[in-house]
C-alpha cells in the first residue's frame, strides 16, 4: 500500500507555525514511508477564503522546501495551476464530486433536509438552556410529511442537509498519538453537513475528499479531535474505509495559551523575514512535538526523514520556545560553510547597496569569514559588514567621542599612520606585532593602541577581530582611514 497524506489548510490567513508543523509532519511521514504528499485548499468558508491567502500558504511552503506531490502550483505566470490525478485540489471547484454522494445519504435515509430557520433554531436552544437541557437539535425535521415540506418550499425556505445521527452506542477511532477514542454518540446531535446554498461544510467535505483522494492517514492538529467522530460516522455511512488519524497535540506560547500573534511573528514567512535559515526553522518545527530516544537535537533534513515516525510524537502539547529557534538559528548559520555562507550573504548585501553587480567573491569570502560566527539573524549581515565594503567610512558619534576623542589618541593614531605606512609585510600577525611593539615602547597598555585604530579604521568601537579585519581592508585603506579620522576630528 502506497501511504496517502494531505495537508488541507484553509486559506483564511498566512501560513503560521502550527500549520506548518503540520504540513512538516504529513510531508515527513510521506517521504519516510515513500507514500504521497499532497496539498488541498479548504476554502468552502467563502467569506474568510482568499486568494491571497492561497499564495501565502503555497509560498510559506516553498520556502519550507516542503514540496507537494499533488495539489495546486503557482506556474512560472503567477497563475495557478495543479499537479496530480486526483484533482481538483480546491473544495469550492470539487463541488460537482460531492453531490451523488450527499445524494446516496439522503436516499438511504442516512442525511435529511432540516428547513428549521435560524430564529427558529435559536429559540429551541435556548428553551433547552432554560430547562437545563443539552441545547442539540430536536431532530424535528426528521420525520417531515410531504405537505410540510412542500408548505417550507412555498415560503421560500431553503433546506441544510443534516446527518442522522443514531444517537446510541460509541463511534470508536484509532488514533497513533492519542490512543483509542471513543465518544458517545448520544453526546452529538444531528449535524448539519450541507449548507442552504449546497456547499458541504468542514466535516462532510473533508470525509469525501479523504476518501475520494484515497488518504491513507489523517495528520493534522488535535483541535480537530472533536470532529473526528462526526467524520468516522460519515466515513461509515458512505461505506469508505477509515483512514489511520494520528492528532498532534497544540502548540503553546510561553504563557501556556494557544500560540497565536500575541507571542510574536506567528507566520512562517515573517521567520524569514527576520534572518531565519529555513533549515533552522524546519528542525525547531520537527521538534515541536516529537523527538528521537536519545533527544537529539539537530538534524539534517534527509536525517529528520529517515528518523521521523508518528509514534514517536509527543501526545502533550509543546511550547514554542523562540530562544531555542534562535539559538538553532546560530548552529544552522555556523555549520554552512564559507562558499555556502557567502551565498546566503550576498542577497541580503545587494539589497542593502553594498555589493554592486561586479564585485570579487574571493575578497567578499574574507570578509564573511570575520564574522559568519556571531550572526545570529541573517537580517544582521549588512550591518555586521557594511564599513568592509562601503568606500565611505560612517563614524559612529559616541565612539568616537569615547575612544577617538582621549588623551593621547592624536599622536598614536599619527604614530601608528606612520608605521604601518611602512610595513611591507601586511599580515594580522605582523600588524599585531607592530601595535604590540609600539605599545611597550611607549609604555602604555596595548588597548590604548588598538582601540582607537580600531575607531578610526571601523568607525565604531565594536566588530571583528581587530587585526585580521586591517589586513583583508590592505594597507592602502588602512592608511586613508586614519588619515581621514585624524583630519576630520584632530585637525
Ligand atoms: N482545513 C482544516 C484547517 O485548516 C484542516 C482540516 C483537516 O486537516 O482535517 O484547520
């Protein structure tokens, strides 16, 4: 058996973590057991729906890398398009599918048209709340004679299709996560499973559409537990076979509530926008809710596939926990390696105007490597290297009233011009060798020397390695710098 999995967002809003964990897991599991992956829009909310939002999911996906089997795609146009035999992938346009088959319900007496208003349904609610009952439906248009029917009609009403719920016994489900389920039946009511307009709502389309897309197992969040029972009945009343559910618990903010925007950037997009790698972002999602015997920690992501099982989620929910994402964040940035590194940098430099369209790779490689450790967002990159690459050197006011502006700095600086003007050798050792030197024959401590040669050549009091930062600047550079720094504050 080829395993069948489908990530079924509705397009109400961007991608956000939970959905893409979500996504992360059905895609994971797919690729593990060589099965299908496939991406269903669930737009039959027509109000909430959106196009835009279709394009956020599909992009906040791609960016994931989680690519799709079957389901829409964004052609090279812009337009979208789909790929798959089981199509189409968006509810609204698989409308024509459903209809025999809320046909087949309602012939076998399994579904029937409820012409109940809303102010009708309402009243009926609250006389049950008032004599303390359950407020479920009364199943009074179950039993509706021609006449009846044909009155509502006269007046224009038009029916939802509601399911007959046996109202005894347990509906019982597997569940990977969560165990066995079982929920009485008389706790539910007849559901409605058709709107007015004929557009089947969450828990009859869903069940079709896993069905007719031959889904072999359900993954998705454990808000959903409380459908399941409505689907597995629907699942028996057309005769299809259940699929294997495995509902992954919820994802937290720090205050224990339901992640949500309130904790910060909620959308995955937004994670990137920040300076996140997508690998960082993958490992931390996989994490939220599952975990190897030995609590590993980072993974490859052919290694996350090779080890990732639903039996190994956890059956709590997780906490999202951004320090962590950042400190992984950190891992992913120092394990690329230079080439790659330099790669990542280069977009986020041309945007900020300080690569222009030719420039020399290998310089550019030396000037990564002074700082790829210490970044931390990749939103970082321009100002870790901006006074590397720009012509112009920016002062930064306080260091230079700090550092620049002390006792004696004057003369080092005209010192350490004169001298480095004349060394041949111009390498961070030897440059270390010369400030060294010049500091023990003046007497003074060393951090009088370097502090402001590192001031007047940066521009601020803070960056890479001093020495090693001078000798990829040369010594041309180097030179104007100082010069530049004693003319416009000294002289
Ligand atoms: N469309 C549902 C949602 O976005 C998912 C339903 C499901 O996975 O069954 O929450």
């Amino acid at each position: 058996m080829t395993t069948r999995v489908r990530f079924a967002p509705s397009p109400t809003g961007y991608l956000h973590i939970g959905g893409a964990r979500t996504a992360l897991y059905n895609y994971l599991f797919a690729r593990h057991t060589q099965g299908k992956f496939i991406l269903r829009i669930e737009d039959t909310d027509e109000l909430r729906s959106s196009d835009e939002a279709v394009v956020a999911i599909l992009e906040g996906l791609s960016w994931l890398g989680l690519d799709w089997d079957e389901g829409p795609v964004v052609k090279q146009d812009g337009s979208l398009g789909i790929k798959g035999a089981h199509g189409p992938y968006f509810q609204m346009e698989r409308r024509a599918l459903y209809f025999e088959h809320i046909e087949r319900l309602l012939a076998e007496g399994k579904a029937y048209e409820c012409y109940c208003s809303t102010d009708e349904l309402k009243a009926k609610r609250e006389r049950a709340q008032q004599e303390k009952r359950p407020p479920k439906y009364d199943n009074h248009c179950r039993h509706l004679t021609a006449q009846q029917v044909s009155a509502f009609k006269k007046e224009q009403r038009k029916p939802v299709i509601r399911f007959k719920n046996s109202g005894t016994g347990t509906t019982v489900f597997k569940d990977i996560i969560k165990g066995e389920v079982k929920f009485e039946n008389a706790l539910l009511d007849d559901f409605v499973i058709v709107k007015p307009n004929g557009v089947p709502l969450y828990n009859l389309a869903v069940v079709l559409d896993d069905a007719l897309m031959e889904i072999t197992h359900v993954i998705r969040g454990d808000d959903h537990i409380s459908n399941t029972p409505r689907q597995v009945m629907l699942y028996q009343a057309l005769g299809f076979k259940l699929p294997v559910f495995a509902h992954i618990p919820m994802i937290l903010g720090g205050d224990g509530s339901r992640l949500s925007k309130r904790h910060g950037a909620a959308s995955v997009t937004a994670y990137r926008d920040q300076g996140y790698l997508k690998e960082a972002v993958l490992n931390y999602l996989a994490l939220l809710g599952w975990s190897t015997t030995d609590s590993q920690q980072l993974f490859e992501s052919q290694e996350l596939i090779k080890k990732f099982t639903l039996e190994r989620c956890s059956g709590s929910a997780a906490i999202f926990d951004e320090q962590k994402l950042l400190w992984m964040n950190g891992e992913y940035i120092r394990s690329q390696s230079l080439d790659e590194f330099t790669d990542i940098a280069i977009p986020y430099l041309k945007e900020a105007g300080l690569l222009p369209a030719l420039f020399d790779r290998e310089r550019l490689k030396k000037i990564i490597k002074l700082e790829q450790e210490k970044v931390k967002y990749l939103t970082d990159i321009p100002k870790l290297f901006d006074f590397m690459l720009q012509d112009e050197i920016v002062y930064h006011e306080k260091d230079v009233a700090k550092v620049l502006k002390k006792e004696g700095s004057q003369t080092i600086l005209e010192d350490m011009l004169e001298r480095v003007n004349l060394l041949n050798n111009f390498t961070a050792d030897s440059l270390e060798k010369l400030c060294r030197d010049y500091a023990d024959e003046e007497g003074i401590k060393t951090g009088m020397v370097f502090h402001p040669l590192r001031v007047a050549t940066s521009g601020r009091a803070k960056g890479p390695s001093l020495f090693h930062y001078l000798e990829v600047l040369g010594k041309d550079v180097v030179c104007v710098r100082i010069e530049k720094a004693l003319t416009e504050f000294f002289r």
